[in-house]
C-alpha cells in the first residue's frame, strides 16, 4: 500500500500525480523552458532558506542539497530505538522480505538493523493462498464471518488449516507486539535518473497484512470458544489489541487508521466472548485488570504535526523540482498554453513562502488537535478545513496565472497563493482522523464499562438500573458520551441491557448501528447479542 492511498480521508486521490511530462507537439522553445524547470534541483537548494520557519529541518539534506523528508521522519521515529525493542523486526520476520509480493529493499532491513529475511522461509499468509480459486470464492463469505462469531471447526476445516499453518509466524509478531516501540522506516523510491519519488510515493508493505493477521487472532478465538478454550480464545483476543495498539503508533496516518480498525475488531470479539462464555467473577477480575493495562489511546498528533508536515513540505520539493507536476494536483485540467503558462509562473515562484504558508496551516491544526475538548477540537479544525475547501473548489491552472497576474506576479505573491492551494490540495481531512481517535477511546470506554456491568451481575444475578450504581466498587465514575460530552445512554431491556454513545453524527438513533437495519451511527453494545440473521 502507498501512502497516497488514504482516499477516504485525503481531500483529492493523489496515486493520480504523475512525473512532469512535455506535449509531443510543444513547439522547441516550450520544451527547453520544462527541461530547465525539470532540472531545478540544485537550483533550488540554492534558494532555500534552511530554518523552523521555511524548511522546518536543517540538517538533513539530500545528495542536491534539498532537505531530506524522509530521513527526517525515520530519524524523528526511530531514535533511540534498538531492533531487540522494536515490534516491527519481529513483524517482517514472521511476514519475509516480500509482504505484498514485491521484495522490500535492502535498505528498508538496514534502516530496522535486521538481517534481510530469506526468500525462501516460512511466512505468514493470507487465508486463501494455496487454495484453488473457485473454492477460495467459495469459502470467502464464511471466512468474512468466523472473527464475527464462534464457528466449529468440523464446519470449515479450510479455516482451521489456515490457522495451523500460521501458527508460528503469528506467535512471532503476537510477542513483537509486546515489545515497547515500534518504527517502519518509510524508503521511498527511487526514479530512472536516481532521484527518490518522495514521501507521498513510498510503500507501506505491512500495512494489508496487518489487517490479515487481526482477523487470524479473533477468527482463531471464535473457534476456541467455539471449542469451550477460554483462555486461549482471551489470549487471542488481548494479542489482537496489542496488534492494533502496535501498527497505530507507526510514523503515517494510514498507519494510525488501520490500527484503531484493528483495535475495533478485537473489541468486537470480546463483546461476543461476554455474551458467549459469561465469565464468573473471578475471572472478570482478571479480564478487567488485562483490559486496564492496555496501552491509552492516542492521538494521532505526531502523525499529523511531524510526518504529515514532511509530506507536504516534500511534495512543495518534488513540484518545485519538476517530479510532480501542479497541474496533476489541478481539479481543471488546463488547456496545453495555460499548462506552460503555470509552468513559467512557477519558475519564479518564493518557494519558501509556499512552505512557510504550509507550515502555518499546520501549526493551526497542530493547535487545535491538542485541545482538550472533542468538541472544541472539531469547531477548530472545520474552521481551517472551510478555508482550505474555499481556496480548492477555486483551483484551476487559469486562475492560478490570473490571481498570479493579479498580484502583481511576484515571488512572495505567488508563493503566498502556490502555498494555499497546495494545502487545500494536499492536507488529509484531519476532523475525520480525529473523529477515528474518537470513535477509538468511546470504543475503549464502551469495552470497558461492558465488563464492569458482567462483573455486576456475576455478583447481583442481575444488571443495575442505572449506571451510577456501579460507582464507586465497580467504576470510578460511569464513562460519558466523548461526542455529545452527554451521559451515556444506557436502559435494561429485559434480562440484558443496552447502551450507547450518539456517535459521528451526535444523533441519538436509539441505539442502532451500523450493522442494524436501518442502520445508525451510534456506538452500541448490547447483551445479550442478537441472533445474527441467515442472509437470503
């Protein structure tokens, strides 16, 4: 997976940027002007002014002198950080050097200071590999369900295979998880003529396998409750969390996303583990206590303030350089004149001002993801977003020139304007990220009040009224709603219960969620669960 892959949060998909390209049929004069924009590099360099204000790092430059982005980040991200502490050297020893097919290169093992696995050892795969294709088609949907609720092992032997033959390089990134750091240096790659194609270009080999081995550990504990194995299903369960927990804290948004989904997965499996082994008390101690020590989530601030800043300030280098074309970025593709056109205006273009307009924008969202409030935090971050939105739904390579004829056309001018479109074109939609936070401590908070009512009912035969009387022996205080900032809602409905946070949109939908029909977006848990329905 790219980096420029993150379509449901990035504002425009940028996999469509492409290396500056000349029109077969550009008169000579025109192509002499796009080589010389192609070849800016060491101009460039010339003309940067290395501080915290332009180009943020100093002292970390590439073979022309630019600053060097991504040493940056793995610098900032790895420091200090031994391969024996580091969780994902154990991660690319259970998944080889070639996790998504492609081999990784040396340089990417060097920078983990682990030995470059063999190509031949023996790896984790995805379910399904080996399989013949119509039978893998075959088994998909059931595989879709067995890490939703218990399946018996007789009914697919396919599935127990699977986990059979993964079992050792799973155990290997279940115990890498444990480990206190993890860093995935990021190793862009390298073009034709020996330049690297930037941060927004690299590789996040891991990140689909993750996924894969989160569904290995709650499918293989669904079959063990299956099974009547508590503890290994509950193992199961916590090595799942841990997962999530260690992909989360990699230096990229992606990174960050696709571990809370994985948390999420894990909590819903041990939702189905209440409902279907009904602890007693003791063991809900225990259970409790395995919870609490999970690690807190966080948010994704570093991701934001450090790696996405780089990503940004990197591509304001490769555009000016000449490896991505703004034109690319453009939601109007311009006319062949207006392309060269911006391509002239470009050449004297402050691009200092542009990354110092960059780092402003970011210095605001940095401000506003640490307030305290959620809510606080959303109004401050849609502020800057429906600035940023104003500026893109008027970009076009046109208008680019006549603003820039405009203002006179000078360096800082067009600086200032090149620096505001390419934030508005750039930057991820970061409300949604830290609407993902979010969702991730509501869902931490549901999951731990849902053992606190099991423990009060293994030693009251019954769920209390109301949530305040679990206070104080079983909570400190009942958690709250962290979108509304409300109580949450929380009924008996029988001989179960029912509670709820009103969730993204901060609507209460009475309790129905996604998987419900019609379906909500409030944050649920309901015991007993309801019988899954067969599906004509």
């Amino acid at each position: 997976m790219k980096l420029s892959c993150l379509l449901l949060v990035v504002i425009v998909p940028l996999h469509c940027l492409s290396p500056l390209s000349a029109q077969d049929d550009e008169p000579a004069a025109r192509k002499a002007a796009v080589d010389n924009f192609r070849g800016r590099g060491e101009l460039l360099a010339k003309s940067l002014v290395f501080s915290e204000e332009f180009t943020r790092i100093t002292d970390v430059k590439t073979k022309e002198g630019l600053p060097d982005y991504p040493a940056a980040v793995n610098r900032h991200f790895g420091k200090g950080i031994s391969p024996e502490q580091n969780g994902a050297v154990a991660l690319y020893q259970a998944l080889g050097p070639a996790p998504e097919g492609t081999r990784l290169s040396d340089k990417f093992f060097e920078l983990l200071e682990m030995p470059v696995p063999a190509d031949d050892g023996k790896y984790f795969q995805h379910f399904g590999v080996g399989l013949p294709v119509e039978k893998r088609r075959e088994v998909n949907d059931r595989y879709s369900e067995s890490w939703r609720q218990p399946w018996a092992e007789k009914d697919f032997p396919e599935l127990a295979q699977w986990l059979r033959d993964n079992e050792k390089p799973v155990d290997i990134i279940v115990k890498g998880a444990m480990l206190p750091h993890y860093y995935s240096p990021l190793v862009p790659p390298i073009d034709a003529n020996g330049h690297p194609g930037g941060l927004i270009a690299t590789l996040l080999p891991g990140i689909q396998q993750s996924r894969a081995i989160a569904r290995y550990l709650v499918s293989r504990a669904m079959m063990n409750i299956e099974k009547g194995n508590v503890d290994h299903a509950w193992r199961d369960l916590i090595a799942c969390h841990r997962v999530g927990e260690m992909i989360g804290r990699g230096p990229t948004l992606i990174e960050y996303l696709v571990g809370t989904a994985i948390t999420q997965i894990a909590t819903h499996g041990q939702i189905v583990f209440l409902d279907r082994v009904q602890p007693a008390a003791a063991q809900l101690a225990q259970y409790r206590k395995d919870l609490s020590s999970l690690r807190p989530i966080k948010s994704a601030v570093e991701q934001v303030a450090f790696t996405e800043r780089m990503m940004y300030l990197d591509s304001v280098v490769q555009i000016a350089c000449g490896r991505i074309e703004f034109n690319d970025l453009d939601v109007s593709p311009p006319s062949g004149l207006e392309g060269f056109a911006t391509q002239l205006a470009m050449l004297s273009i402050d691009w200092n001002i542009v990354m110092r307009e960059g780092n402003r924008i970011y210095d605001r969202f940095d401000t506003s993801m640490k307030l305290e409030s959620y809510q606080d935090r959303r109004k401050a971050m849609m502020k800057i977003e429906e600035e940023l939105k104003l500026v893109r739904n008027n970009v076009s390579a046109k208008g680019f020139i006549l603003a820039a004829v405009t203002e006179g056309s000078t360096g800082k001018a067009i600086g200032k304007m090149m620096g505001n479109v390419l934030s508005a074109l750039l930057l991820p939609a970061l409300s949604a990220v830290d609407k993902a936070h979010n969702r991730s401590v509501q869902n931490r908070e549901n999951l731990l009040l849902a053992f606190a009512l099991a423990d009060w009912k293994a030693q009251h035969d019954s769920y209390p009224e109301t949530l305040n009387e679990l206070v104080p022996d079983f909570v400190s205080m009942p958690p709250g709603d962290a979108f509304s900032e409300k109580p949450l809602n929380y009924r008996r409905e029988g001989d179960g219960f029912i509670f709820y946070s009103d969730g993204v949109n901060e609507i209460d939908e009475n309790g129905q969620s996604y998987d419900d029909e019609p379906r909500g977006d409030d944050l649920v848990i309901r015991l007993p669960l309801r019988q899954p329905q067969n599906k004509e």
